[in-house]
C-alpha cells in the first residue's frame, strides 16, 4: 500500500496556502540560522545577555524567532494566528508559556490566566483543547519532595493542597466548558505527583469520554508498558484514558543526572527504540480507540503516515473524534496542513505570553530545531522549494500575459 493514499506531505502549495513570500523569506533566514549549532548558542547567549542589560532587542526578537514560534504577548494577541489556522481546519492550543513562577502568587495568577485559555477554548466551533504544566502550578522543589516520598512539613502540605485546588479548578472549568486537557510530562524525578494529579483528574472527568489527557514521553523505555497499565487503571476505574503521546523534551538532562547519581538511565537505547515504541503505543491507543482518546504529538513525517494506516486498517474515519494530530506552531506546516487538508483532526500548539517570559521556550525550540536530525534542514529546503515554485508560477503567469 502507497503511504500516500491518504495524505501528502511533498504537497507545499497547501502546506504554506497561508505564508506570504515575506513570511516565508523570514522563515528562511530564521532555518537557516538554525542550521549552525555554533551561531544558535552565540545567539540564545548573546539574547540572554541583551536582554538581562535591557538593551533594546525586543524589537528585533519579536519580529523574528517570537513571531514564528508564538502567537502573541497576550491570548488577544493571538487572534491572528488562531484565525489563520482556522481558516485551513486546523485548532489552536493556547499554551501560556511563561517559566519559573516560584510564588504562590505567581501560581495562582498562572492559573488564572490557564482558566481564561479554557474559556476561549470554550468559545472555539470545532477542535477545544487547552494545554499546562504542573510546573507552572506548583515548586518544582516541592514536587522532587513528595517524589522521593519524604515526608511533607504542614506548610508544605497546605501547599500542596493548594497545587490540587488550582489542577482542579482548571479541569473542573474544561468539563463543563467541553475541553480537553493536556497536562505535560516533566521530568522523571518530579513525575509521581504529576501522575498522582493527572490520574486523580482522570478518574473525576473522563468517565463519559476522554478529556483530561496523560503524556507519554516515548523516548522513556517505561513508557509502552506504563501506557498498558494506566489503560487497565482506567477499564478498572470506570474511567478513559486521556493518551497524549509524544517522544520527549528532556533527554540530555535525564542522561546527565542518571549517571551523576547512579541510578538506571530511563531513556531508550536509541532513537530507534523511541520511535518503535512510539509507532506501537500509536496502534496500541487505535486498537483500543472505545476506551482510549488519543492525542498524536509529534513531528516526525513516518510515524504520522503510519498513524492514517492504522485508523484505515482499522476502519476508522479520517475526523473521528477520538483522535487528533499535534504539531508546534511554526513547525512541520507540511505536516499540518496536508493532514488537515485531507480530513484528520490537526491541533497547532500556539504558545503566548510575554516576550522576555516565553525566551526559555523560544531558546528550546532553537536548540530543537538544532539537535533534532535534519529537523531544520527539512523545514528550509521546504521554504526553499515553496519560493521556487511561486517564482516559477509568477514567470509563466508573466510570460502568459504577454499573449
């Protein structure tokens, strides 16, 4: 069977229908940077520094890596972007991503702002989802703590109690809003009590339908077998299971702690463990559809073919509403919009927030883009080929003329 029955991912016309030549030569210029690991640490460094200095860079930043990674300062801001992917079938995750609140206060104004993206969300005709992370709730000091199992001052426990009363505030408001909800993986020696709350928050609002939804980090060789089991905890439960797989965004750090204190390394062996493990979760989640909602997350061209196979093989429509793709804003356009142009349900994650609060993000998708194999070299001989073609076009519409 050809892989590209069902949905071609050469097909750039539909790919950047969207971009302008303008924005596509911003792209350009931007991948190509991205291509030199040296020039994207220089820079990421030298952003750091200007911005810490308050040198007047903002501008700059802003109307280039901020502009094609992000949505807006503000979830005003992003109308815009949201407007363009709708225009082309595809929903928006508005991800507020601002990093390192570390105040009961800073939490609790996160947390507001995570119950206005709900509301929006509320507010959407078709795809509703919403995105956090605990971090963002919680002390990440205070999570390594109940993960180690020891034992939690009264202070400490109150705030903890507070973490639950802000999860379940915003999944309380997505179920009577209709929206789903990702909560991200962190990192391993923080993850017990982010499993605790995912799955607590499972068990409460997914008994008709999965909308609280657990990520899989597939780059864990734990993974495919943890995934086994919270779907037997949810047939046992009375609940579904909420599956957002992805194959992960903490490697290195993971690799560099595990040998400095000694214990087994949780990640795979090889990329090549990853993805079959995360193509095997994907058909694991497809087979299982009736009690599982499931939320494909990746980048990665050949696990997304695979994933239309398996929903054919299995008889499955293209827009079943237990199913969806997800891709970063900014990212694989030629993954996004050929899905969505042939009927799958495609979510962009579009992160907000403001400027020099998103530059941690905005640093990751440039390292990312970097380390990933050929993540950027694909992304600009894309640009590349979508420019030559509108050039192309625009001569033979000239030279038509002419007669």
């Amino acid at each position: 069977m050809e892989l590209k029955k069902f949905v071609d991912f050469d097909e750039l016309e539909t790919a950047f229908r969207s971009k302008t030549d303008e924005a596509l030569k911003k792209r350009h210029f931007i991948f190509s940077t991205m291509q030199w690991p040296w020039l994207v640490k220089i820079g990421t460094t030298m952003t750091k520094f200007a911005l810490a200095a308050r040198l007047p860079v903002k501008g700059l930043i802003k109307s280039t890596i901020f502009d094609m990674f992000c949505g807006g300062e503000t979830l005003d801001g992003c109308q815009r972007s949201s407007h363009e992917l709708a225009a082309f079938g595809i929903g928006a995750i508005f991800d507020y991503s601002v990093e390192g609140e570390k105040t009961e206060e800073g939490f609790d104004q996160t947390t507001n702002e995570l119950l206005r993206t709900i509301e929006r969300a509320g507010e959407m005709e078709y795809i509703r989802f919403a995105a956090f992370k605990i971090t963002g709730l919680a002390s990440f000091d205070l999570l390594a703590k109940i993960h180690a199992g020891e034992k939690l001052t009264p202070d400490e426990q109150a705030a903890y109690d507070r973490v639950f009363e802000r999860v379940d505030k915003i999944c309380r408001l997505a179920y009577e809003k209709d929206v789903s909800v990702l909560i991200d993986a962190e990192e391993t020696w923080i993850q017990k009590p982010v499993d605790e709350l995912t799955l607590k928050m499972m068990s409460i609002y997914n008994r008709e339908k999965a909308l609280i939804y657990y990520t899989f980090q597939m780059y864990c060789h734990s993974m495919l077998d943890n995934l086994k089991r919270l779907h037997q905890h949810g047939r046992d439960n009375g609940y579904r299971l909420g599956a957002k797989l992805v194959r992960g965004a903490y490697m290195e750090k993971e690799r560099a702690r595990a040998e400095e204190m000694e214990y087994e390394d949780p990640i795979q062996p090889n990329k090549e463990a990853s993805d079959r493990d995360f193509d095997l979760a994907v058909r694991y989640c497809v087979e299982h559809i009736h009690e599982i909602g499931l939320f494909s997350g990746t980048h990665n061209e050949a696990s997304n073919y695979k994933l239309t196979l398996v929903m054919d093989e299995l008889g499955l429509q293209k827009n079943d509403h237990r199913i969806f793709f997800g891709q970063l804003y900014g990212m694989s356009d030629h993954i996004s919009f050929n899905l969505a142009d042939a009927g799958y349900n495609v979510i962009k994650y579009v992160p907000y927030g403001p400027l020099k609060a998103t530059i941690p993000y905005l640093i990751r998708r440039a390292n990312e883009n970097t380390s990933v194999k050929g993540q950027s070299g694909r992304e600009l001989s894309n640009v590349k080929k979508e420019l030559s073609r509108r050039k192309l076009f625009k001569k033979q519409l000239g030279h038509q003329d002419k007669f």
